[in-house]
C-alpha cells in the first residue's frame, strides 16, 4: 500500500496543509516522545554525577600543606586545680527511741490492776501494774512464821543461859562460904578435942561437891551459849528467806524504769501473766523515753573519712514538710556493715515538745567533706575504655596517659585521683585517639563568650 494516503489523512486531521512529499518516511510522535525522555534522563545523570564530583573535591583536604604550617597536633589544654570538697549529700535515716523496754513481770500471777494505756506519759518509779499470786502470800506468811519460831527458840535458849548464869553464881557465893567454913574447922582442928575431925571431913566433902556443881553449871552454861549461837545463824537465815520471798512479791509491782510514755499494752485487769516465753512473746508493756531520741544514719564507705562526732547536722520529715530539724552526732560504729558497705552512726536528737516520733524516716542532710583538698580536672578530659580511666597530661611538649579514678562532680569539673599535681597540663578533650608519647602543640582554651 502507498503511505501517501496516510500522510494526507493526518495532515487533514492536523488540519495542515504542507504538500505531501513522496518517498521521505516519517517518525511517528510515540517515538519522539520516548527520545525526548530518555534525553532528559541522561542529562539529570550527567548534572548530578557532576554535582557530587565537585563536592567531593571541595571536601578532600589538601595534601599539600600550608608553608611553614607545623605537624604537630594542637591541643587544648587546662590545668589540674586543688580545691576543698564540700557538698552535702540526701542520706536516708531512721528515728529511734533514746531508750526503749519491753515491760514483763518476773514472777507469774494475775493482774489485779492496770493504771496506765498506750499514750499514757510516765515519770520513773510510777507504779504500772499491781499483780497478786496467792501462793507468793502463803510463802510470805510461811517464812515470817519461820522467823517468829526461830526467834522465839533463840529468846528461850538466852533466858535458860540466864538462868544458868544465875545458878552459878549461887554455886560460886555457897562455895565460898563452905569453903570458909571448911578453912575455920581445919584450923580449928589444929588444937586437939576443939572439933571432931569427921566435921572437918564432911567440911571438906561440902567444899568438892560445891566446886563439881560449878564446873558442871558453866560446861551447862557453855553448851547453852553454842545453842544461843546456832539459832541466831538459822534466825539470821529465816530472816534472809523471808527477805528473799518478800523480794519475790515485790516483783508483783510494776514499775516505770525512766520517765517515758507507754506505747504498747497487751493485758487487762485480771489477765494471768508471766516471764516471757520467747522474742516472739508479747510484753505486758513496752515504754520509750522520746524527750530525747537516737538519729540512726548509714553512711556510705565513700564519705566515712569525713565523719567527725560533735558534728550538728540538719534534717527533714515527711510529716513537717519545709520545716529543719538538727541533732548532734554522738556515736561513731566505727565498722561498716558488709552488705550495704555503710557505717552506722548516731546522732541525739532533743525532742522535748515529742513532736518526733520513734519509726520516722526522715532525709538527713549530711555534710560530706575530704579530709584534705582533693584535685579536680574539666570532666571532658577523663577518658574512659574498657580497660582503664586515664587524663592525657602534657609534659614538655609530651602526650601521656595518667591512670585515674573519678570522685565526685562539682559543676564542670570532676574530682581525680591518680599520680597528678596541682598546676599539671592535662588535655581538656581526653580521647584514646591521641596516643601516649605523641608530640603536640598546646594552646589555652577559648575565653568564654559574654552574652549580651
């Protein structure tokens, strides 16, 4: 088929009236279109591979360097400065009371009355608790009745030495006149016929019996004296036993130990009571003296070298919010406990108005203090890895790594300890990247921008 009438029909669609021209062949617009595109898309490759070779040209740095520029790498560096540190640290801690009792009777028996509650305010010696154990009164009358008798045996042997007593000496006075009767008759016997000599015997035998009756009333009178001895020593124990009995009766009173305020009661009037049958029995009472209170506080190993008694330190409850409180350290532990690494330490608390209470935790304000200035660097220049803490100190022109260990922040800086001298030149960027024995260049931070 000829292409001249296809030619013709698209020019009287176009509406065009260009004379046909045979034998030229035509493109059709489909596929200048797709020219047209791919042209379009080859020219956008060539601007942006264009674009990112400038670039990167910009970017490369020279590799010729500048004359007279040094190789050394420049540092900035600060200096290692020795300040006082303190700060006060938020510690937990734990009111107690001054002193505290769980209140049980020693002997068992029966409440027969109870004068005071739980709240109820105590002085020392006030009584609490009267108890009553019939068989501690029976015990009681038993062994006055015991002193009664031994007394009474004693008074009995002491009145039987009197009497022996007296018979001696009637025994003595009648063997004194026999005696002189027995003398008289002798020396009258001297001059024959004046008396019969039988008188003078008989005499005589009146003289021995009186001096046998004597010796035999003082051996009664010894013997009495032994017996006086022995019921004194078992009056004198009667008299401790009952003593002991009646000790045991008082121990049905009790008492307050210290003035203080009742906090706890576990029985009524009439309730049976005794010595405590373990640490999980309950007390009858327990009393706490809270004018004056124990601030119990743990304070770490950290801050132990710090920690001085005579110190008043401040603190807060939750119960008073805004509102300081302060006590005075008074008891160091002086051993940390192995779990918490803490010390315990103690401060007294006055606490006449009883506003704090024993079981308040409140936050002490703990003042932590070094015992000697410690040396602080910026905290960028401590660099850490997974092997060690190091500052770069900077030693006549000289990189070298510093191991150390941090302490406390203070601000920007850091507290350090490791082989550094006040005034030493560290790096104010510590980084693994510059390497100990590297030579450098050092120039002194930038000042500080004022703003306006």
């Amino acid at each position: 088929m000829s292409s001249e009438p296809l030619i013709s029909q698209a020019n009287d669609v176009a509406g065009e009236t260009t004379p046909a021209q045979p034998n030229r062949p035509r493109t059709s617009p489909s596929l200048r279109m797709a020219i047209v595109i791919f042209a379009g898309i080859g020219v956008i490759a060539i601007v942006v591979v264009a674009f990112i070779l400038i670039k990167k040209g910009a970017d490369k740095p020279s590799t010729v360097p500048a004359e007279g520029a040094s190789q050394k790498p420049a540092v900035t560096v600060a200096s290692v400065t020795s300040k006082e540190v303190d700060r006060q640290l938020r510690l937990p801690g734990e009111l107690r009371a001054y002193q505290d009792v769980a209140l049980y009777p020693k002997v068992q028996g029966f409440v027969e009355s109870i004068n005071v509650d739980r709240g109820s305010v105590v002085k020392r010696g006030q009584l609490l608790v009267q108890m009553r154990a019939p068989e501690l009164t029976s015990r009681t009358n038993e062994a006055a009745a015991r002193v009664s008798a031994s007394q009474q045996q004693r008074l009995e042997t002491e009145s039987r030495v009197q009497s022996i007593r007296e018979q001696i000496a009637e025994a003595q006075a009648k063997l004194t006149a026999d005696e002189g009767t027995y003398k008289r008759l002798k020396s009258a016997s001297a001059t024959p016929g004046v008396v019969a000599e039988n008188d003078v015997d008989v005499a005589r035998g009146v003289v021995e019996a009186d001096r046998a009756r004597v010796r035999a009333l003082e051996e009664n009178e010894k013997a009495a004296k032994a017996v006086v001895q022995s019921q004194v020593q078992n009056e004198k124990a009667t008299r401790e036993a009952a003593v002991s009995v009646r000790d045991i009766e008082a121990y049905l009173r009790i008492t307050a130990p210290f003035d203080g305020v009742i906090t706890e009661r576990n029985v009524d009037k009439g309730s049976l009571a005794g010595p405590t049958g373990g640490p999980s029995s309950p007390p009858m009472l327990r009393l706490q003296q809270i004018s004056r209170l124990r601030l119990v506080v743990a304070v770490p190993e950290t801050d132990v070298a710090g920690v001085s008694s005579g110190t008043r330190i401040n603190f807060t409850v939750p119960a008073y919010p805004g509102e300081t409180f302060g006590g005075v350290l008074e008891r160091i532990s002086h051993t940390l406990d192995t779990k918490t690494r803490t010390m315990p330490v103690e401060l007294d608390v006055i606490n006449d108005s009883a506003r704090l209470k024993p079981g308040m935790f409140p936050e002490v304000l703990w003042p932590a203090r070094r015992p000697q200035p410690s040396l602080f660097v910026p905290a960028t220049a401590v660099a850490t890895t997974t092997e060690k803490t190091f500052v770069i100190r900077i030693r006549n022109g000289v990189a070298e790594w510093v191991d150390v260990k941090r302490g406390v922040s203070v601000g920007d800086l850091v507290e350090v300890f490791g082989d550094l001298q006040e005034n030493d030149q560290i790096a104010v960027r510590g980084t693994d990247e510059l390497r100990s024995g590297t030579a450098v260049t050092t120039k002194e931070p930038s000042p500080p921008q004022k703003s306006p």
